[in-house]
C-alpha cells in the first residue's frame, strides 16, 4: 500500500519539508508516503474564484494514482480519531487499494474532486494553514501504522 497526498500549492517552507520528512522517513518502504503538488492557479480580477478552483481540481484528480481509494479532505467531511484512522488504513491495505488524499488550496476543493472521492474527511472543524495540514496529515499517519504496528508511539 502506499499513501499519496495530493495538495495545491508550492513553495512549502523549510520546516514543512523537515517535519513531513521525518515522517516519510519513519513510515519507510512499509508505507510509503508521497506528497505531491500542484501550483496555484493564477489569480486575477477577469475570472471567478470558481473558474480557479475548477482548474485546481482538474489538475488534482489528473495526478490520482490509478487503484487509489480516494479522500477528500473538507471541512464537512467526517472527523476520524487516530484508531479509525488506523482502521482505514488497515481496511485499505487489505482490500489492496491505495490511499489518495486530496487538500485544495486557498478556496477550497472543486466539485468534481468532491464527486470523485470515495469519502470526506475533515482533519479539524477549525481552518488550519495548508503548510500545517501537511505536516498533521504526516503525523497522523504515522501515528496510525504505529497503532497497527503495536508500537507505543501512540498511548490511549
């Protein structure tokens, strides 16, 4: 199984690409984690927010890996805790799919990335920095196989 996140977005900071890292490095070949980009599209006064965030979702769903279950995360979505996390993951590995994971930029998901998830998921009803959902979706996936892994990372 492996695990990729989509985002839009470029030009993460340093401590981003330090901490998301780290995780990577842990999780290891038992559960690659991929995060891949997308630049924003260029704003301008001439078109809607909608015609950006359309365009966004267009190239998101062209990098989806094909076998991939596929998430969006919204601020609606269904809030998870860590051990359902973890289930998902499990569940996921046992049906031999891959796990995709969508984060929109600035103004959101398209409509077309929302139709074409296999779920909503919500990291948090609060609004969180796109820099930061990188660095928690890391954690919390590493996080989750170490739950799997009976390691003592995570303590209830």
């Amino acid at each position: 199984m492996k695990i990729d996140v989509l985002s839009v977005g470029t030009k993460m900071p340093a401590w981003v690409q330090q901490a998301t890292g780290e995780y990577i490095k842990r999780l290891g070949r038992e559960l690659p984690l991929r995060f891949s980009e997308i630049p924003l599209v260029k704003r301008s006064k001439s078109q809607s927010i909608k015609t950006y965030v359309d365009k966004e979702g267009q190239q998101l769903l062209a990098k989806v890996p094909s076998n991939s279950y596929v998430v969006a995360l919204e601020v609606t979505g269904k809030v998870l805790d860590t051990p359902q996390l973890a289930s998902q993951i499990e569940k996921l590995n046992f049906e031999a799919l891959d796990l995709c994971l969508l984060v929109g930029g600035p103004d959101g998901l398209s409509a077309a990335c929302r139709d074409k998830a296999d779920a909503l998921w919500s990291l948090s009803a609060l609004t969180l920095p796109h820099p930061l959902v990188r660095v928690i979706l890391a954690e919390q996936i590493y996080r989750a196989h170490s739950i799997l892994k009976g390691h003592p990372y995570h303590r209830e």
